[in-house]
C-alpha cells in the first residue's frame, strides 16, 4: 500500500494555502495603502478651521 498520493496532495493543499495566505496578505495591505491615500488626499483638500465659508 503506497501513501504517496496521499502526501502529494497533502503538499499541493499546503502549497495552495499558503500561496492564498500571501497573495490575501497583500492585496489587504494594498486595500489599506490605498485607503489611507484616498484620506490624507481629502484632509488635504479640505479647507482648514479658519477659513471662511462660501456658498
């Protein structure tokens, strides 16, 4: 009786979340990057406390 089809596919499963782990890690990183540009990029556009209102 041979396990090796067993322990291949125990290895392509581990590969495979694995690789999900990573690419899933990075794209949450890329999501937050991106978020926290969009809001420094609108505090800087907004006017200060100051400045007078316009209609």
């Amino acid at each position: 009786m041979s396990y090796q089809n067993y322990v291949v596919a125990a290895y392509a499963v581990f590969v495979i979340v694995l690789t999900w782990d990573y690419v899933a890690t990075k794209l949450q990183i890329r999501r937050e990057l991106r978020g926290a540009r969009l809001r420094a990029s609108r505090e800087a556009a907004r006017p200060g406390k100051d400045a007078e209102l316009s209609r």
